[in-house]
C-alpha cells in the first residue's frame, strides 16, 4: 500500500506541554441536521475519539482549548452535540450504545469480543501489540472506574442487537501510532511485559519535542516515519477486516457505516508551507488508499457502506510554525461542531441511500 500520515499527538505529549488559554477565536455555526428518512431502534457506535466526541466537552461557549477540554475523556456517556447524537436524534433510535474512546484502535474493539485475539495476544511474539491496547485502557479506566468491565460484559450483546452501526477507526492505528512510537517503545521496554532497558533505544534523541518537525525526527527522519505507517496499516486492515467479520458472525442483519478519514491538514496555516503540504499530502493518501481498501480490497467490501468524510470541519488553529499550534494539536485535531453536523449529516445520507424500495420494511 502507498505510503501515509494522519493523526500526530497523543496524551503523554500533552502531560509535557503547556495548553495555550487565549489568543485564538473560535466560532463555529450550525448547519442543520439532514432529515433521515428511516428509523432505527438500536444504534451502536464503534470507534475512537472522534465519534467519542472529544473536544466538545469543557469548552467555554466555543473556545475548545481549556484544561478540562484537553483532559475531560468522554466515558461511555454520548457527547452533546456530537455526531453520534446528531444521527440518534435523526434516526429516533431508542436505545444508543458508544463503544468508542480515546485513543483507541481497532485493537481495542478486537479485544472486548473476539476471544481467539485475547489468545493471541497472550503469545510472547505479539506482547508489544497487547502492551499498545493495555495503555489505552489503562488511560480510560482510571478516569472512569468500571467503564472497561461494564464494556467487556456488553459489548457482545450489544452488537447482536444493533440494527444499524456507525464505524470510525483508523487514524490511531496508522499516522498516530507510527510518530508516537518512541514513547510507546520507551514505556514498553522499561515498565512493560518484557520489562527491558530502554537506555539505547532512542539513540539520544529523546528530549522534549517543540514542534511537528520534532517529532518526524525523534522518530527517525521522514523516511523511518513512512516504514512505521506502512507496517502499521498492514497491521490495522487485518485488524478491520477481523473486526467486520467478527461483527458479521454475531449479526448478519444489521446495517454498517464506515467513515473514511477526513483532511486534517487542509486547514492549516500558513497554507503551502513545507510542512503543511507535506503533511497534507500524506493525509490525502491515507484517506484514498483506506477509501480503496473499504471499498475494493477489502473480503469484506460488500458488508459495509463506505461513508467519505474528507470534508469535516476542525477547530482553527494557530500558524504550524508557532508552538501554539503544537500545543493546541491534541483538540484541534478533532471535528468542531459544524464538523460533528457534517459527519451526522454524511452517515444520515448514507442511511438513505440505503432506503428500502417500494414494497420492502425498514428496520
């Protein structure tokens, strides 16, 4: 598969910074959400934290860079204003179920209902890939006790009786993963199963970041990053299409709705820089080689509808040669208001779309 990039922080980089409070305006206007034209009793969201809706919980009016913003993870609770609330409200589903978190993967799912993965997992060869979602659930855990147990004892169910499923994952397993990696490997290597030094591992390289150029070279230069993504997507549509089967095997029936990944870097500034266009282009390759893999490569392309979200809208942000964009990139990263209406809006189309003919029931 060609080469990619997406998503660039994670939450120990913010443990490390400081979160700029002022000196950028934020608004962001309501569009309206489509009219659906089917209703769905039992509405199941599976994903990470864009259909978890981080960002929009904390904020004041619509100014998202606060502390609690930055650090208020969103539980099982649906987000107001978030898309998956959007399409419960528009589908009139009576009973809503968020299997989506922070941070997460497609691992993660993998790991509350498919027991063989646990089992492999468990295997000396895979401890690193165990060690990755362990981290996750950790984060999640100890912000919400009993949230994970409550998940892992639901989860099956919960897919059986869904009758429609909005999908979002991918971003975490690919662009994220590959430029965070010197502190996942870090973490592993002195704290994790195998509990080994990790004095050599960074080769010297590991200080404090200050920028996104920072970070493509802790990891290596741009030529170790593009290895690191191009592993980490062979991992991940394994991963998707374990997870589309496994979802199958529990239930035919129900509708399923992927979104692709949108273009993060389209709305940086300043627009043609070095950096932006380089990290915009990358973006535009995942979101096309992911759309094609959905749609084309994938075993499981026929039990899905793809939903493209490339246009979503996210919180402005400052200049990306400023450490202020830097500091601000773990929320602006994330769909605005008018991007959870547009996503509500493109899975609603989508559902449709996807309308029973004349002569045939909804759901």
């Amino acid at each position: 598969m060609k080469r990619f990039g997406k998503r660039i922080l994670a939450l120990l980089l913010v443990l490390v910074m400081a979160v700029p409070l002022c000196g950028l305006q934020v608004f962001a206007a309501s569009t309206g959400t489509v009219k659906s034209k089917r209703t769905f009793d039992n509405y199941l969201v599976i994903g990470d934290s864009i259909l978890a809706g981080y960002g929009l919980k904390g904020m004041v009016e619509d100014f998202p860079y606060t502390i609690d913003n930055y650090f208020g993870l969103t539980g099982p609770e649906v987000v107001e204003d978030s898309a998956p609330q959007l399409i419960a409200d528009a589908i009139g589903a009576k009973h809503t179920y968020k299997m989506a978190r922070e941070f997460w993967t497609a691992a993660n799912i993998l790991r509350l209902i498919d027991d063989e993965y646990n089992a492999e997992l468990a295997q000396p060869k895979n401890y690193y890939a165990r060690f990755l979602s362990e981290v996750t659930y950790f984060i999640g855990s100890w912000m919400y006790p009993g949230d994970l147990e409550d998940l892992r004892n639901e989860a099956v169910t919960e897919i059986k009786n869904a009758d429609v499923i909005t999908l979002d994952l991918g971003s975490n397993d690919t662009f994220s993963l590959a430029l965070c990696d010197p502190w996942f490997r870090t973490m592993y290597y002195m704290y994790g199963m195998e509990v080994q030094p990790a004095l050599t591992y960074l080769k010297n390289q590991f200080s404090t970041p200050t920028s996104l150029q920072d970070m493509i070279d802790m990891v290596g230069g741009y030529d170790e990053l593009v290895n690191n993504l191009n592993k980490n997507i062979a991992i991940y549509v394994k991963n998707y299409d374990r997870l589309i089967k496994d979802i199958r095997e529990l239930n035919p029936d129900c509708e399923i709705y992927v979104a692709g990944i949108y273009n993060l870097f389209g709305q940086a500034t300043p627009k043609g820089s070095m950096l932006q266009s380089a990290l915009e282009t990358l973006n535009l390759q995942l979101i096309d080689e992911l759309k094609v893999y959905y749609t084309e490569t994938s075993e499981y392309r026929d039990e899905i509808t793809y939903v493209d979200v490339i246009d979503t809208e996210v919180w402005d942000s400052f200049p990306m040669y400023t450490p202020f964009y830097y500091t601000s990139f773990l929320v602006q990263i994330h769909p605005d208001r008018v991007g959870h209406q547009y996503l509500a809006n493109r899975y609603i189309k989508a559902m449709n779309k996807n309308a029973p003919k004349t002569g045939e029931k909804s759901k």
